[in-house]
C-alpha cells in the first residue's frame, strides 16, 4: 500500500487569533492520525501579512522559522 501525501493548509489570513485557533485544531488532527506507514503529513501555513509558510512541524518556532512567500512563490 502506498503512503498518502496530505497537505494541511493552516492558519489564517485575516487574524493571529484564527490562526492559532487553527494550528491548534490542526497540530491536533496531525497527531490523532500520526501513522508514517499511511500518511505524509505537509503543512502550508498561512499568516495575516498574507504569507505563505511550509514548516515542517506546526510548533511556533517551527512557523517562525519557515522562509515567508507570497501566494505566486508558494504556488
């Protein structure tokens, strides 16, 4: 059986407040479905500046440390 690729889109652009409501909803589901022989987990993270980010983990210092790009770069 091969291994699901899943894109996690996260956070939000209009607010910190909904975007960390929705890492936490998010770094939640990651961890209730944690199964490396099933799943790849990737996470596309969106801040209110608009900016793209694609940290490996959705821990603050994981999003803090992400290269920031705008919606054309991300694509």
């Amino acid at each position: 059986m091969s291994v699901l690729r899943i894109l996690h889109l996260v956070g939000s652009a209009d607010n910190d407040f909904y975007g960390d409501l929705s890492r936490l909803y998010a770094q939640d589901c990651i961890a209730a479905t944690a199964n490396p022989s099933l799943y790849e987990f990737h996470i596309a993270y969106i801040t209110p500046d608009r900016q793209w980010r694609f940290p490996p983990s959705l821990s603050k210092e994981d999003i803090a440390a992400a290269k920031p790009m705008s919606l054309s770069e991300a694509v």
